[in-house]
C-alpha cells in the first residue's frame, strides 16, 4: 500500500476485508454450513450481506478513527494495533460461540473473524506509515 492516501488505505482495506469473508462464506457454505441459528425473535439465518456488513462497517470505523486521529501520536497506532485484533477475536467469543450454528458453520464465522486480524494490522501500520512520512525531521 505504498504510497496510497489514508481513505484509499481504509478503503482498500474494507473492500479486501469483504472478499476475503465473503469467499470464506462461500467456503463454508459449499462444505454445508446452513448458517442458521435462533435468535429472540425466532429461527433466524446469516447471509452474505450480513456477512459483508459485519466485515465493512466495523473495520471503516476503527480504521477511519486510526486515520483521523493518528496525526496526534503514535499511541493511537500502537493502541489499535492491539484493540483491533482483540475485537475481532473476541467477538467470536461473544457472538460466535454462543450461537447455536452447526459446526461448519460456526468454524467458518470464527474463521471470518480471525481474517480481520491480518488485514487490521497491515492496514493499521500503513496509516501510521503515512503518519510518520509527514512528521518533519529532526535531523
């Protein structure tokens, strides 16, 4: 991502978090997962567009954040190089793991999961890349 302006970084990396998920999705529904589970308000399923949705909207978010704020410090890249992978492993935890998914496709939403990890850390060390190229030196 050299040489690319943060809202392409952010961008960049919403759109490769969707495909990725979604061709994991794919996967799992090919190996037979049914993706259903029971919500409070009855029998209830996750589709692709879920899929899509619960990959894009956190990641703009937190990366957007990232980008807005860290111009103030590099603490803001430091922190969400370990905030963005904890919630997206701790998710599977808390909305994962309690849902009554058969296997398949339980192990395929955790997996959704777990590919936020890579494509959180590449992208929050490119934002802080870029923060670094515009800090005057000191030299």
């Amino acid at each position: 991502m050299a040489r690319l302006p943060r809202p392409a970084v952010v961008a960049i990396s919403v759109l490769a978090a969707v495909v990725i998920n979604l061709l994991v999705y794919a996967a799992g529904r090919a190996a037979g997962g049914t993706f259903r589970f029971t919500a409070a308000a009855g029998p209830s399923e996750v589709d692709a567009m879920t899929i899509a949705g619960f990959s894009a909207v956190p990641l703009l978010i937190g990366l957007s954040a990232v980008a807005l704020l860290s111009r103030f410090g590099d603490w803001v890249t430091k922190a969400a190089l370990v905030i963005g992978p904890v919630l997206a492993l701790g998710t599977i935890a808390l909305m994962t793991l309690p849902a009554d998914f058969d296997a398949t496709s339980k192990m395929t939403l955790a997996l959704c999961h777990v590919m936020l990890v890579p494509i959180t850390v590449v992208a929050v060390l490119a934002l802080r890349h870029r923060t670094r190229q515009r800090e005057p030196s000191t030299a």
